[in-house]
C-alpha cells in the first residue's frame, strides 16, 4: 500500500497536467481563431477585378486669398536651392478640364515634401476624395515621387476606399500649365486603378 499511492498520486499528477496544457492549447488557438479568420471572397462580393482609367485636372493654387495649397514648414535657412525640407499642405481641386470653372469632381487631400537635395524632387502622400455620381465618397490613396520637371511623372496608387476597395494602379502626371509669377500649377493626371 505504502509503493501504490505514491505511484497513484504522481499519475494523477501527470494527468492532472496533462488535462490542463492540452485545454491550454485548444483555449489558445480558440483565440487565435476569434482574432484572425479566412473569409471566403465572395462573401465580399469581390468577383471580377476591373480596369478603370480616368483623367482629371488637378490645381495648385498657392497666390490669393484662398490658396489650396500652403506651405507649413519653411525651408531651414541653410537649405540648398531646391528647397529640401519644405511640405506644403493641399486641398486641391479636381476638375474634368484644365479650366478651374470645368466641373468639380473631387479634392486631392494629403501633402507634397520636397524630398530631394538634387533637383525638384516631391514625396506625394494624397488622398482623391470623389464627389462625383457613384465615386461620391470613395477615395484613392496616391504616394509617390513626383520630379515636377519631368515630363510624365508615374507614381503608385497604393490603395483606396468604397468603390475602391484593394484598388492598386499608378497615376501618370503631366504639367498642363505653370504660372512661375504665381507659383500657380495646374496637372493633367491619367489615373489607370484596378479595383473590383
Ligand atoms: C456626395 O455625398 C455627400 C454626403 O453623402 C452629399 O452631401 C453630396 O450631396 C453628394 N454629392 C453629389 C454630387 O452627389
């Protein structure tokens, strides 16, 4: 009797153990499950990916009284010539047509960063808001390198919002016209997104 309950009470250990590091597990990987899950794609109603190209005017507008375009942080004083260091905020207009009278279809939301000690380099962190029709509410997120002397700049569409959701593209941005006593900028954008 004395060898038994030893044996006895150290089994009864190890099942006691057992019981508990296996509810432990199965406790765990319920949580895990609770946090994280795999949804089927339809449920979203995510079909067919589409290909939408649009092309909108976008207006700098940093002289008179409502500028959509202000600077909020100022060149240091020992900067280099191409400005380094200076972010402009915006809320510029987007119309269907370089005129700024041609209708309004959206804002381009966010900032530029004059990110380069060489030329006129941009860092572009917007957001296209649309206000237009179906696009009412749904946004584009566009961040990229804009060198506004060149010709076509490409910059990456990273995301979007609404109508589109896990959108991912390029826009491709050609200066339309730039008034150099004002400082006033008006940009051609081919938008090329794929969304579902
Ligand atoms: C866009 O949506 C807003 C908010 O829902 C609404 O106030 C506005 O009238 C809409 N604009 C157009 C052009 O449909």
């Amino acid at each position: 009797m004395a060898m038994i309950f030893p044996t006895f009470a150290s089994l009864y250990i190890f099942f006691f153990l057992l019981f508990f590091s296996i509810f432990d597990m199965i406790l765990v990987n319920g949580e895990n499950q609770d946090f994280m899950r795999s949804l089927d794609s339809n449920l979203l109603d995510l079909k067919q990916e589409k290909l939408t190209h649009f092309r909108v005017y976008w207006h700098d507008i940093v002289s008179g009284h409502n500028p959509t375009s202000v600077v909020v942080v100022k060149p240091p004083a020992n900067s280099v010539a191409t400005g380094f260091g200076v972010i402009a905020m915006i809320d510029d207009p987007l119309t269907i047509g370089p005129e700024m009278s041609s209708k309004l279809v959206g804002r381009a939301q966010g900032f530029y960063a004059l990110a380069s000690q060489e030329e006129l380099g941009l860092l572009m962190s917007m957001n296209f808001a649309f206000m237009e029709g179906k696009y009412n509410g749904s946004t584009i997120t566009v961040l990229g390198r804009n060198a506004v002397f060149s010709k076509v700049r490409e910059m990456p569409v990273v995301g979007g919002s609404g109508l589109f959701r896990f959108a991912r593209g390029y826009v491709q941005a050609r200066t339309h016209m730039f008034d150099i006593k004002t400082g006033d900028a008006t940009v051609e954008y081919n938008v090329y997104v794929l969304h579902y």
